[in-house]
C-alpha cells in the first residue's frame, strides 16, 4: 500500500511539472525533463546530502512512472 501511494505520488508531481512545462510551450523532452525534476529532484537532493543511494536508480520503476505521466499530460 506504501508503495503504491508513492508511486502515485510521484506520478502526480510530474503531472503537475508536465502541465508547468506545458504552460512555457516546451516540447515533450522539455516537459519529460521538467516533470522528472518536479517529481524525484527533491528526494534525490535529500539522498545526496545523506550520503546514501539514490532513490530511483536502484529502482527504475519511477523513471518509467515520470516518463509515461508526462507523455499522457503533454498528450492530454
């Protein structure tokens, strides 16, 4: 269930950097690379400081969450 929520947590920040991207008229790789900043840059800025791994490398599942919440928006 844990799981879940923070995939779809996850899938709902980088909606909200799509349509942030979409506003600016960025192309589908601008809105990609926005919505994946939006949605793992914090995480990945807490990971760093702490020294340990980074959370989605380990993991590709939330790249492929990123990728496809942000090709469905800019569809949309």
């Amino acid at each position: 269930m844990i799981e879940a929520l923070d995939l779809f947590g996850t899938g709902v920040f980088a909606v909200s950097g799509a349509l942030t991207a979409g506003r600016k008229q960025m192309d589908i790789f601008g809105a990609t690379v926005v919505a994946m900043a939006t949605a793992v840059g914090g995480g990945t800025i807490r990971d760093l400081l702490l020294g340990g791994p980074v959370f989605w490398v380990g993991r590709p599942v939330y790249l492929l969450v990123v990728v496809i919440a942000a090709v469905v928006t800019f569809a949309y």
